[in-house]
C-alpha cells in the first residue's frame, strides 16, 4: 500500500509539471518567440536547434 502511495504522489506532481508546461508552450503561442525574451541570432538558432532535436 506504501508503494501506491508514493506512485500516486509521483503521478501527481508530474501531472502538475505537465500542466505548467503546457500552460507555458499555450503563452508562447499566443504571444510569439518574442516571449521567451531572445534579443539576438545566436539564442534564436539555439532555440530552433533544440526544438529540432527534440521533436524530429
């Protein structure tokens, strides 16, 4: 029964950080890559870079 408890507890507090990045990829797409506060190229191609290599 401790087993299921402390499964529970992991399953909810990974549900809450799924949910908080959720909520975050929601506002930056509705308020553009302007959010996330890159000014210059070099943060810009690290961003893509990265996007790029975790999804495809």
């Amino acid at each position: 029964m401790e087993l299921f408890k402390r499964n529970k507890a992991a399953t909810a507090v990974l549900a809450v950080l799924a949910c908080v990045g959720v909520g975050a990829w929601i506002y930056q797409l509705m308020g553009g890559l302007a959010v996330t506060g890159m000014s210059n190229g070099v943060s810009w191609g690290a961003y893509i870079t990265m996007f790029m290599f975790f999804v495809g």
